[in-house]
C-alpha cells in the first residue's frame, strides 16, 4: 500500500538546486509528487509511492548531500489520496 510523505525542509534550501536535486532523487526512487517553495524559506515535499521508497527520500533530504543547507527536516505521514503524476517543482 501506497503512503504520501509531506516533508518541511529548513535551512538555506532555496535558490539553491534543491527542488531540482530532490525531483531527482524521487524520479530515480520512482515517487510522484512535488517541492515547492514556501514563502517562509523553506521547501515543501509532498511523495507518493512505497513507504520503504519514501523512507528513503526523506533519508536523502537528511544526508547532508543535497545543495545548500539543510537545518531540519519535519515529516507527516498519511495514506496515499493517488491524485498525483510525475514529479512537479513549484
């Protein structure tokens, strides 16, 4: 069963490559969804798919391996609405 990860990325994570670097990492894990910019600063990731693949999404987030600076990353899980295609930065 499909799960939906919303993920709130803070730090220096905009201006950056980071939608770009995160739409990456979801197309390569087979996800659908979106990052969008948040007039606060941060990045919002919304994920469909697997939960393990996921899981494995917001692991990347918070590797230290994406561009600029992440400070936190805050999560929600649900159940997939399936009302998603492809991989969208807003």
């Amino acid at each position: 069963m499909d799960v939906r990860l919303n993920a709130w990325v803070r730090g220096q994570v905009q201006g950056v490559g980071f939608r770009w670097w995160t739409r990456a990492r979801a197309l390569e894990l087979g996800l659908v969804g979106s990052a969008s910019n948040r007039p606060d600063g941060r990045v919002e990731v919304v994920a469909e798919g697997p939960r393990q693949k996921c899981e494995q999404l917001l692991k990347a987030l918070r590797s230290g391996e994406t561009p600029g600076h992440v400070e936190s990353v805050g999560e929600q899980w649900s159940d997939a609405r399936g009302d998603l295609t492809g991989f969208v930065e807003r």
